[in-house]
C-alpha cells in the first residue's frame, strides 16, 4: 500500500486514518471489546448526572440554596447571586440525549469512511471537552456555559461515541452480532453504576466550607475519561476487506433473515424496514424510559407504609422520618433496576445470536405488555418482592432492545453502513426520551390532581404502556427482508456481513498472535471498574431485602 502511493503521489496514512488501522494477520478480535467497553463506560456517565443536580443546586449557599424568587429561566442562565434549580440543572440531561440521537444520524456516515479510531478520539475530545468546559461554567457559576460545554458538546461526543464502538463490533463479530453490540451497550448502561459513585467520592473528597467540589469531580472525571476513551480509541482495529472469520461460512440457508447484501446508506430510510424498526425502538423505549424516571415515587406511592414496617400508614401521611426511611428503599429499588437494565443489554442481545432478533423483539414486546398490562396493576397492594422483579424483567428488555438494535439492522442492511444507519435510527430514542416522560407524567400528575389515591394513581399509566408495546409487537411481525431492488450492486463479494464468495476467497484471521497477556490486561481494565460498580450499586440495593 505504501509503495502504491508513493507511485501515485497520494500522501501516506495518518495515525488516526482507516488505513493504518486494519488487522494484520494473526490479531485477535477479542482485542476490540474492551476498546468498546472503555469508551462507552465513560460516555454512559450521562445516565448518572443527577448524582450533581442537587449539590448545585447549593453551588453558592453550599449548606442551603440561595433562592431567588421568580427567577426566569433565562435569568438562570447568567445569574452569579442565587443558586440553580434542580429544574434548571435537569435541561442539560435533556440536552445530553436530544444531541445524542442528532449528533448520531448527522455524524453516522462520516464515522463509516474516516474508521473507528478518528471517530473514538473525536467522541473523547468532545465528550471530555465538554465536561472539562461544564467545570469552567460551574466554577464561574454560568448556567449557559454547562448547557454549552456539557450539554451540547458533550451529547455530540455523546452520539458519536455511542454509535463508533457498535458499528465496529458488529464488523468483527459477524457470526455473534447480539453478543457484540450487547456487549458494548452493555457498558452504556453501567456507565452511571461505575460514575455515580465515584463522582461522590469525588465531590465528598473536594468538599470544603466554601465549595460543593463539583467542578473539581468535573474536571478529574473528564481527566479519567480522556484517558480510558483514547486508549480505546487508538486500541481499534477495522477487519481487512471481505474479511471473515476463521471457518464461518457465513449465515446458513435457515438463517434467511439475515440478509447477504448492503443497502447504502442513502437508501436505508427509503425502505418500510427503517421505519418500522424506528416505530419499534421509538415504543419500546417510551413504555419503560418513563417509568423508570418515577420508579422510585411509585414504589413508595404504591406501597406506602409497607415498605418501612408501617402497613397502615399511607404515603401522604409519612413523617419527615417515614420519608427518609422509605426513599432509601426507592433508591435500593432503582439501584436493582439498573442491574437488571445492564444485565439484559447483554443477555437479551445474546439470546438474539439464537432465537433471531425479530422473534427476540416479538418476546420482549409481547411479554412486557403482559406485565404491563396485566401483572403489574394485579400487584398493586400484593406482593411487593413479585411487583420489584415485574419492573427489573421489563428493565432487563428496555435495556435489550437498544443492544438487539443494531444487530437488527445488520441482519436486514449488511454492515457495511451500519453505523450510520444506526445512528439514524437513535433519533427514535430522542423522540422517547420526551414521549415516554410525558405520558407518565401527565397521566400521574393528572390523577393525583383529581384526587385519586396515590395508591391507584399508576394503572392507566400501565395500560397505556402495555398498549404502546403491543403496537410495537403488530410493527415487528411486519418487518420482512429488505426488496433486492435496494441492495447494492456487489463486484466483490460483500463485507463481513456474510459474504456470497466461497471463504477460500475471503482472508480470514486464523492463527492469532500470542496476544493472551495483552487481552487479559484490557479486559482486567474494563471488568474491574465494571465489578465495583456492580458491588457498589448492590450494596445499595441490598436495603430493600432488610
């Protein structure tokens, strides 16, 4: 390749160029999942941010906030005398994922032609750079440069980070695409398990009679990140072209769902199949993303007095204590949400490799509407340990769905525009992100208005959500192979997506390298961060079974 641009006059590969980064023979590609984990672990901190809502919401008054009455939001913005609200402080996780989903689709084909690498180091300057500057505006106490820096600069390393790692897993793992995608959103999703509390070491160590430590956390967290998501970064790799792995044929006649051919890009949103899956993912996440943000009220609303030894006392007549005491269980009920939402990004996406991902999301959707619609609000005032594990299994498929995604659209559009096609595709979670918030709400806020008892306030919310789901299950059986009039015309046999050429005629990466202690350290680098959180957020969760 060198000799030929020599020859050409075309300049040589940079370092973060596609072409200096394909595989040589012998590397092995379970290299390429920690470099995943490593980048998305760090983004995933965009679930935890709330762990600062209330901190800076204190930022000047530090022991009470300094309250300004009828502050205007756009007073908020450059206010240097009274403090943020938690309202105020909630737009930039709002911001976070809007920004995700643009910044996906916009950004999606760029990452396709420049590779991984380039992508992942530009996702780390932008998702660390953001925090970095966020540090700047809670240090200067300007609203307007968190929502810049953290929301909007960070959400697009956000999107772009998201996406890089999935599209280059799906590349490597032709024959386990649920396994790999699962893989990375798995670590998405524990993002906040490890972040959350190390941001409160952090802002406990930082603390002092004059500062929260808020932008102090800011700026080690982003410091930490940078490094995890550069050396996953420059950790990736891209397979040679047409490349397969060693002794895979490719999808067998069974497996006719899974299609031999690409569909470009620009012809993706073209087809019934895009659509459906937006329409799928976009209800999918609706019906659980809403009540996962009030899981906590709504245990403690559903089952009052029982969850603190106090059976007949109603939430609305709790004391200052009763409340204490019953919130720390909400928060050991989240905790084990998270779990069961982590957990089932990879189990769920695994179980895809086996059962097909349009049957996995015709299980997912089928039985979360049954839980919705029937076992939830048939518990209400039952058991409360039969009602925590209805809401963790319908976690375990909110989580699902987001992993069994892209191996979705791989099956049905190849891989060779996966990533981009993926990232269209997310702009269905920014649409749920405001859609499934506002359902719940509004219905909740409504009901209580009305007077309802707060132990009835939630059926109608379920079986709304159960409806949402079985649309969503009507849409997933009409997905069908893509028309062969959108394929692309193939002169070579296609990528890693299950070529049509005999696998003489694929390369193939057979004998691997003896790369065993370098795997091992990179998986060492992910799991223990990921093991701690895991301790840290069952130890939260371990109040509810006292």
């Amino acid at each position: 390749m060198a000799s030929t641009r020599v020859t050409t006059g075309l300049p040589s590969p940079g370092l973060l160029d596609r072409e200096n980064i394909v595989a040589r023979p012998g590397y092995n590609r379970w290299l390429v999942p920690p470099c995943a984990l490593a980048i998305h672990l760090c983004i995933g901190m965009a679930y935890g941010f709330s762990v600062f809502w209330l901190p800076l919401s204190r930022a000047i008054g530090i022991s009470d906030p300094v309250v300004c009455k009828d502050m205007m939001p756009i007073q908020a913005l450059t206010s240097t005398s009274c403090d943020w609200r938690v309202s105020d402080l909630v737009w930039t996780y709002s911001i976070f994922f809007v920004v995700l989903g643009t910044a996906a689709a916009l950004w999606g084909g760029w990452l396709e032609r420049v590779g991984p690498r380039r992508a992942g180091v530009v996702a780390a300057c932008c998702w660390c750079g953001g925090i970095a500057l966020g540090a700047l505006g809670v240090s200067l106490h300007q609203l307007w440069i968190l929502w810049l820096g953290t929301g909007l600069l960070g959400g697009i390393g956000l999107g772009i980070g998201y996406i890089t790692p999935v599209s280059t897993l799906i590349k490597w793992f032709p024959d386990r695409r649920g396994m790999a995608t699962g893989m990375a959103i798995m670590g998405f999703g524990g993002g906040a398990m490890i972040g959350s509390p190390l941001a409160d070491l952090l802002m406990r160590h930082f603390a002092s009679a004059s500062d929260v430590g808020v932008w102090q956390c800011f700026l080690v967290l982003a410091l930490v990140y940078a490094v995890f998501m550069l050396v996953g970064a420059f950790g990736f790799r891209v397979p040679p072209e047409h490349w397969a792995p060693a002794g895979w044929e490719g999808p067998g006649e069974e497996r006719a769902a899974i299609s031999r051919h690409n569909v470009h890009l620009r012809d993706a949103h073209k087809t019934p199949q895009f659509w459906l899956i937006w329409g799928v993912l976009l209800l999918n996440v609706s019906a659980s993303i809403g009540i996962i943000g009030v899981a906590s009220p709504m245990l403690q609303e559903v089952f009052g007095g029982r969850l603190i030894d106090k059976p007949a006392t109603l939430f609305t007549a709790f004391s200052p204590a009763d409340k204490i005491a019953a919130a720390a269980v909400g928060a050991g009920f989240v905790g084990i949400i998270s779990l069961f939402n982590i957990g089932g990004r990879f189990l769920w996406a695994t179980s895809s490799d086996r059962l097909g991902r349009q049957l996995t999301f015709g299980v997912m959707t089928a039985f979360g509407a049954l839980l919705y619609g029937f076992v939830a609000p048939a518990l209400i005032g039952g058991s409360i340990g039969l009602f925590i594990l209805t809401f963790c299994i319908c976690a375990s498929m909110y989580g699902g769905g987001f992993s069994t995604v892209p191996a979705y659209l791989a099956d049905l559009f190849g891989t060779r525009f996966v990533g981009a096609i993926h990232g269209r595709i997310l702009t269905a979670w920014s649409t749920a992100g405001v859609l499934g918030p506002f359902i719940v709400t509004t219905i909740r806020d409504s009901r209580i208005a009305a007077g309802v008892p707060r132990d009835q306030v939630y059926q109608p919310i379920y079986w709304t959500l159960a409806a949402l789901l079985v649309v969503a299950f009507i849409l997933n059986l009409l997905i069908r192979p893509v028309d062969a009039r959108f394929h692309m015309p193939e002169d070579a046999p296609p990528t890693a997506s299950g070529a049509t050429a005999p696998a003489a005629a694929r390369p193939q990466i057979a004998a691997q390298r003896d790369t065993g202690g370098i795997a091992l350290l990179a998986w060492a680098a992910v799991c223990i961060p990921i093991a701690w959180g895991i301790y840290e957020t069952a130890a939260k969760a371990a109040v509810l079974l006292k």
